[in-house]
C-alpha cells in the first residue's frame, strides 16, 4: 500500500475496522473454516485437520484455567467464549456479531460496547479475555487495550494470530466482502515470545497459527 492509502487506512482505522467485522459477520465461514482460509489465502500451506488438532490443543489449554468471573472482549460470534471455564459476559461492537453469539453460547450474556472503553467497574472480573483483537490495533489502541484490561481484571489472557513461515508479522490487509465492498485492515502476526515480551506476560500456549499469553493486571 503506497504512503498516501497508508495514512488514510490509519486515520479511519476503527470506524473502518467496526464497519468491516460488523458487516462481516453473514459473510464469513463457520469456525475453522473461516481460519483455514484466511492462512491459505496469505499462501500458507496448512489443513483443515491441522488447524482442527492445535484449535483443539488450544482449547483443552483454555479449559484447564482456574475457573472465575471473565469478559470476553471482542468476543466476536463466540469462537472461543464456550472455552472459558467459570461464568462471565461478552462484549463487542457489533450487533450482529452478539446475535449470533448469542445463538452459539446462550449461557453468556452480552453487551454491546467499545473495547477501549469497558463499561465494566475497576477489577470487577477475575479474567479479561481478547481472541484476535490485540493484532487488529495500532499501537495506541494496544496501549488503552491493556489499560482498560488492567483496570478491570485481576489476570489477562491475550489470543492472537500466531506467525507461519512466510508470513508477514504486521501489514496492512486488502478485504472484500460478498458485497464487493472493500476495506484495509491492520493485521500482526506473532511468535508467542515476541507477544510477550510485548505485552510483559508469560506463554500459555505457542502454535503456528495461535498464539495464547497472560499477564497479571
């Protein structure tokens, strides 16, 4: 993307990036087909069998977690709400995305609001939890993410993209909708290392394509 598209991506970025997953929502294939075409679409080599086994070693990681109190933010259609162990609420941005969540994990209740502005009271959850959020943001973002995480939970457990051979580990992505709508998104990819050292936490769980890291608030 050439510095002028770069600037304005930038500028936009989270009216741009809530329209986008908002509208995405009807668009996007179910579970892990959704995740396998997204790697293969960055040329990556990967199965539906190899995203099934570290999805799955993933979420007997998440399961084994002491069980408490959690919100789950950005939690999307719920691809990863049903794993946390305890009880708890998910919030985002868009409507849609809690409807169908809504469908998926009748047990969670919803809340639609912004991820940097939690409409949660100070350590009012044992556990912040935020699947494929933190490698959306611009480092500003990041920085009132983890503020806001801090602020309302005693741990944070930080899911994310983990970083094949081959791919990039920040660019800017061109989407298309079904509608031939198109967007530039944000997207980091990491080593479960790197994510953190990042974020001043501890890996939980290292794969190629997740990556899970905690830190106390």
């Amino acid at each position: 993307m050439n510095a002028s598209r770069l600037s304005k991506a930038s500028d936009d970025h989270r009216p741009s990036l809530w329209e986008y997953y908002d509208r995405r929502v009807t668009d996007r294939l179910p579970g892990i087909a959704n995740a396998h075409a997204y790697w293969n679409g960055l040329g990556v080599k990967v199965t539906i069998d190899d995203i099934v086994s570290e999805v799955g070693q993933l979420e007997r990681r998440l399961r084994e977690l002491p069980p408490t109190r959690f919100v789950d933010v950005g939690a999307g259609p719920g691809s990863f709400t049903g794993f946390l162990p305890g009880s708890g609420l998910a919030l985002d941005q868009s409507q849609r995305a809690l409807t169908a969540l809504q469908v998926a994990v009748p047990h969670v209740p919803v809340i639609r609001a912004d991820a940097l502005r939690l409409p949660l009271a100070d350590r009012s959850v044992g556990r912040f939890f935020a699947a494929h959020l933190y490698g959306l943001l611009l480092a500003d973002e990041r920085r009132d993410l983890l503020a806001e995480a801090r602020r309302v939970a005693r741990e944070v457990l930080i899911l994310d993209a983990g970083r094949p051979e081959g791919v990039e580990a920040a660019e800017w992505q061109e989407r298309t909708l079904n509608d031939g709508r198109q967007y530039q998104v944000f997207r980091r990819h990491f080593d479960a290392e790197t994510l953190a050292a990042e974020v001043g936490g501890q890996v939980l769980f290292h794969g190629a394509f997740y990556v899970l890291v905690a830190l106390d608030a």
